[in-house]
C-alpha cells in the first residue's frame, strides 16, 4: 500500500489528469444531454406545428366540402334552367291557347331559380356590363357606337356562381370600338 502512495506522489500529473478527466466527462455528458434536449423540443415544436396544419387543412377541406357539396348536381341543372328560360322567351305571351302552360312554366322557373339562391347558386346575367374575363366567356366581338367598348351587348347563355366561386362562364358578345375606315381618295381630293 505503501508503494502505490509513493506512485501517486511521485506523478503528480497523473492524478491531476484522474481528477479532471471526470469534470471532462461531466461537462461533455451535459453538452450531449442538452443538445438532444434542445432537439427534441425542435422536433416537439415541429410535430406541433405540424398537427396544427393538419387540423387546420382538415377544416378547410371539410367547409369546402360543405360549400361545394352541391356543385355536381347544379351543374346537371342549369341546362333544366337553361331550357325554362328559352321557353319562356320563345313563347308568346299574348298567345292564349298557351297562357296557361307558359304561367305554369314561369312559376316553375321562378320556383327553381329561388331554391338555387338559396343554395347560394347565384346567376350571373351581364347584360350592359363591362366585360369581365373572370365570370364571362366571349363568344364574339361586335362593333357598336352605341356603348363603351369591352361592354357586354349580348348574352347567349346565362352563368353562375356557387358561394362566389364561377361554376359556369356567362357566354356573352362583347362590343367592340368600330373600324376605321380610311378616307377614299374622292374625300381626300
């Protein structure tokens, strides 16, 4: 016992390494420890945020689905619409061998126009507007004096719009500026 004592005194630098070895260790263990401290709460902040989005795009998808639930069925019925309407324009309403059939076909175009609002199926009928590319779809480009040009002279087909987003373009004809015509030489003379 005796000799290892002797040892130890005469290296002291071997026991001061013993001794700071362990504080080395300790210091280097707290180091890892709170790195992966530090990257578990990153990686806890993530999975949050994460979840968070998650919810947040399952609601918008399911309100979207509510919004928008009825969009394929509206589509099968504005060509119902779409026929009332020309049938009422195309009758004569002075006519009585058809004035009851064409009131019963106003009631009923007037019935199913007020179920569709209020579905939020909203129509979108221009006519005099100025032209919008987003909601109408031209179909033809006229000449006018009569309105301001890229003005809407004429509806084809009426559009709509289900909660504000466009199920179908209005298809419109658009007035355009008249052309120029050059002066022929008599007037020029």
């Amino acid at each position: 016992m005796a000799d290892e004592q002797t040892l130890d005194t005469q290296n002291p630098e071997l026991e001061g390494a013993e001794q700071a070895q362990p504080g080395d260790d300790l210091a280097a263990r707290v180091q890892t420890l709170e790195e992966q401290l530090a990257a578990a709460q990153d990686q806890s902040l993530r999975m949050a945020a994460d979840l968070q989005n998650v919810r947040r795009r399952a609601e918008q998808d399911v309100e979207k689905a509510h919004k928008f639930a009825l969009e394929k069925f509206a589509n099968d019925l504005l060509p119902v619409v779409d026929s009332l309407e020309r049938g009422l324009e195309l009758s004569n309403p002075d006519d009585e061998a058809i004035k009851a059939v064409r009131e019963g076909m106003e009631l009923t175009f007037k019935l199913l126009l007020d179920t569709l609002k209020r579905f939020n199926l909203d129509q979108v009928d221009p006519h005099g507007a100025p032209f919008n590319p987003e909601h109408h779809q031209a179909m033809a480009l006229e000449e006018s004096t009569n309105v301001e040009p890229n003005t809407v002279l004429k509806v084809f087909q009426k559009g709509y719009l289900l909660n504000g987003r466009l199920l179908r373009p209005a298809m419109v004809v658009v007035s355009k500026a008249p052309a120029q015509v050059p002066p022929s030489i008599d007037e020029q003379a």
